[in-house]
C-alpha cells in the first residue's frame, strides 16, 4: 500500500517527544476522503486519516460547512470541498477515535493585508481555528497538559449526530464552552 507509516518514524518519535514535553500538538484530518480516495461523502469509511494527524497523543481536525455538515455537494466540481475532510478512525490511533473534533470553514478569513471570501478553507484552515483555541486554554491556565487541552475542547463540542464519530470526533468546537470549563 501506498500510505505504509510506521509507529517506530523519526516524526512520529519526535511528535510524541514533543506532547511528553507539555507541547499540544494539533493536525489537520486531512483533504483525502472524495477526491482522493473516492469515499462517499455521506459515509465515514475508508479511513483516510493517516500517520502524524492519526496519533492519539495530538488533536486531529476535520472541518464543516456553514450547515455543519460534510457531505454536500460540491461547488466546483472539479475543487476541493468540505466532503474531502478526511474520516477516520485513523491509521494509527489505538484509544482515540479520529479526528477529535471538527471546526468550520466558510466565509472571510483575514488574507495578507485584508479579507477574502472563501467557500472552503479545508482541515489545515480548521486545525488553525483548534490550535488557537488550545492556545487560549493553555493561557488560562498553562499547568493544563496537552492532553488535558484535548479533553476540555472534546467534551465541550456541540454534537453534530447524526454524522458518526469517524466523520466528525466529538462534533463542533464550542470556544466560549470549552473557555467556561477552565
């Protein structure tokens, strides 16, 4: 197979060193469910999450439309879109289900010295809306350890069912929740 990552890679090493370290980590899912792939976009197999963003010890992140959802249409049909968010349960998560959770991307988002409108930014755009929000937690109190930061975002999502869990994780970030629970 193609995508053959192993548990004992350098990156892997050097990413678990850094979480035992107090460092939270946080990935995209991943854009390779429809396009890549060839999932259906209204089901959470084949596994399209693979090596870093798969480990347990990081906080893995899917995205979402302005419907919440990920498994619309796409408005080009030759781009990218919400559907590609990858699904998991991840290559080599072993306690954690895969992604952790999902954010959305639509909308303007600040481009160089201005905005840009934008129908979809992907999971890298959707992992930088979680990375912040874990900054924020560790800023309010930085004896939170990453997988602490994990749990507080997880258990704080709003649930997105009937999307199942390989598809979305805990379901939708929910800053002021997950800011109201340190």
């Amino acid at each position: 197979p193609l995508y053959l990552f192993k548990e004992t890679d350098p990156l892997v090493l050097a990413v678990r060193k850094a979480v035992s370290a107090g460092i939270v980590v946080v990935f995209a899912a991943g854009n390779n469910h429809v396009k890549v792939c060839r999932g259906n976009p209204t089901l959470d197999q084949p596994n399209t999450i693979w090596f870093l963003n798969s480990l347990d010890e990081v906080i893995t992140v899917g995205t979402v439309d302005e419907q919440n959802r990920m498994d619309g249409s796409r408005l080009d049909p030759n781009g990218w879109g919400h559907r590609d968010s990858s699904r998991g349960p991840g290559q080599l998560s072993r306690t954690t289900q895969k992604p952790d959770c999902v954010a959305p991307t639509y909308g303007e988002c600040l481009w160089g010295s201005g905005y840009h409108s934008s129908v979809w930014w992907g999971t890298s755009g959707a992992a930088a809306l979680v990375s912040g929000l874990a900054a924020l937690l560790k800023s309010m109190d930085s004896r939170l350890t990453p997988e602490q930061v994990k749990e507080k975002i997880r258990s704080t999502c709003k649930s997105l069912s009937p999307l199942p869990g390989a598809c979305v994780g805990a379901g939708l970030i929910d800053c002021k929740a997950a800011t109201d629970a340190v």
